[in-house]
C-alpha cells in the first residue's frame, strides 16, 4: 500500500464511528482559536457542585466518544455545518488546580478570552454549571469581541435556578454552579430583562427557591407553566425578550426528563422534565438569533445506562447550537 492508498483507505474509513482517534464529531483536533469559526471545547471540572454527583469532569471524553456517530447534516434546516465553516475540536481546557473551583474559574474564564479575542464562538462541554460564569464573562460584557460590548441574553435550561445569591458560598466554593446565575446579572455580563430560565422543577431546593431569580428579572418558565404553553409558547416568550441581543445559550441536562438523561449530577425524579424532541425544537426556534456560544453541562457518565443515552441526547444538544451558530453567521460561505 503507497502513500496515495493509505491516504484513500483511511478517507474511506471516516464514516464509521468506532475508527480513528475521538474528537467531537470527528472534527479536526486544532487547538488555536484563530484556526476555526466555531470551537468545541472541553471542560471538565467537577469542583464546583461538591452537594451531588462528582464525576462531570468525564462529560466531555463521554461525548467525544459517541458524537462520532452522529449524522452530518441537519434535516429540518437543510444545512451541513461542516461544509459551511471551520469548526475544530480544541480539546479540554487545562485545570491544574481542578480540585479548587474558585481558582479554576479563573482558569477558564482565561482560555475563553483568547476564543473571543480570535472571533471563534464556543460550544462547550461539561463539566459542573460553574463552567459557565466564566464562559459567559469571557464572551460578553464592555470588552467582549463576541457580544460587541453588550451584555448577552442569557437562555437557560435547567430544573434549578441557579442563581443563590443568599447564599455566601457552596460549601465553600463562592463561584459555584448555584452562583453563577446571580453574578452575571450583578456584576455585568447579563441582561436578565433579556434572559429566560426554561424547566424549572417545582419540587427543588426549598420553598422560594425561585425568588432570587426574580429579585434579578429573570423571567422564569418552570415546568408547570411549560406543560401550559408547550415549546412554541417558550420560543415565542424567549424571542421576545431576546430582541437583538447576541444571545449565550446554557443547557443544564438535568432540565429533561430522567428518561431522556438518567445521568446527571442532579436528578429530579416525580416530576416530569422537558422531553428531549421539545428540547430540540425549542432550541430550533431560536434559529436567526446572534448566539455567540452555548454549553451543554451536568452530565453523569458513570451513571449513564448501558447505550449511553443522556451522553447521546448531550451530542445532539450540542449539535443543534453548532448549527444555530452556522446558519446564522456563515451560512454565506456554504
């Protein structure tokens, strides 16, 4: 076998998902920012919800591993985002203190202000909900590229509010996954006028638990007016907020149902959560918004059943905001 033919045979291998070295759907492993449109990234921290589940820092090799199967092309938008614009796998964001959340944070608000700086959007994977403080920091606010110096509109999917600013710390993690939700209102990087929390479960946390979210003016769409409206009243709700502001979307797993993702760090059984085709379709709606990046967090892999579907269920998530992201800004280069 010559060169030309090895090249052929590996070419003709790309198709099947059990070959070659994972990466996120099987995209180009490149770590520099400036070398793609759209970043896929890894984060895996584990240190900022010590209450629960401690393994999401797997999240992301669970990922890498099954989203070599998924299909390439998006059928209701009839668009093929690979074609459309570099998308790379940078890899994992490095945590050489990931047992301490509060000076990780700071490490991962540090490597995505050189995704912003280069003009690359991310779509990460988590990793605990801590994740995203820093995320959203680094791409939004005064100095941001992303956002153009706006604030973002924060799209929020979670069974919990995550925004316990009466709360001094998490068992001692002051920027944990309960805080980020409040600091980024408080501290600048957030419009909550803008923003909207969707599958909030209401059976959580104790009586009130909702409360600071609506101190902030965040507005909130918990389960039960969700079985009123359905995923159109949601999308028509998010968009009018939304208006034209570049938009970070946040999709903690624990907003489905635990049939749809029995792996999280936060299950909430009895009450039923978002099923994952209206998770999709909601997220569909918000096609032809300025989304500047998305993570999909909480993923439990040591719980996940043997087909691994909270782990499939998180690669479609995710590939439905590379999606948003190349419909709206590179579709022109297809």
């Amino acid at each position: 076998m010559d060169q030309q033919e090895f090249e052929e045979a590996k070419k003709s291998m790309e198709r099947w998902y059990w070959w070659g070295i994972p990466t996120f759907f099987r995209c180009p492993w490149n770590e520099d920012p400036g070398a793609c449109d759209i970043a896929l990234v890894g984060v895996p921290h584990s240190s900022g919800n010590g209450s629960t589940e401690r393994d999401q820092h797997l999240g992301p090799r669970a990922i890498r591993h099954v989203s070599a199967l998924y299909r390439r092309s998006h059928g209701r938008f009839a668009i093929t985002p690979w074609r459309m614009c570099r998308i790379n796998d940078l890899g994992d964001v490095p945590l050489p203190e990931a047992m301490v959340n509060d000076v990780s944070v700071v490490h991962i608000e540090d490597y995505f202000k050189r995704l912003d700086r280069a003009g690359a959007r991310p779509v990460s994977i988590g990793g605990d909900h801590a994740i995203t403080g820093p995320i959203v920091r680094a791409l939004a606010g005064r100095e941001a590229r992303l956002s153009g110096g706006r604030k973002a509109a924060l799209v929020h999917f979670d069974a919990h509010t995550d925004s316990y600013h009466h709360l001094p710390h998490w068992l001692g993690s002051r920027r944990s996954a309960a805080h980020w939700a409040s600091y980024l209102v408080t501290e600048g990087f957030v419009d909550p006028a803008r923003s909207t929390q969707i599958g909030i479960r209401p059976n959580v946390g104790t009586a009130g638990s909702r409360v600071a979210s609506e101190e902030l003016d965040y507005r909130i769409i918990g389960m039960d007016e969700y079985e009123e409206i359905g995923a159109k009243g949601v999308i028509d709700v998010v968009r009018r907020r939304v208006g034209d502001s570049p938009v970070y979307i946040t999709f903690d797993l624990d907003a489905l149902d635990p049939a749809d993702a029995p792996a999280v760090a936060n299950l909430e059984p009895g009450y039923p959560g978002i099923r994952c085709g209206d998770a999709i379709r909601m997220l569909q709606g918000l096609r032809g918004l300025d989304i500047i990046g998305g993570d999909v967090v909480c993923i439990m892999p040591t719980k996940d059943n043997p087909n691994q579907i909270t782990a499939m269920n998180a690669m479609v998530l995710a590939f439905e905001m590379i999606c948003l992201i190349a419909d709206r800004h590179f579709k022109s280069r297809a």
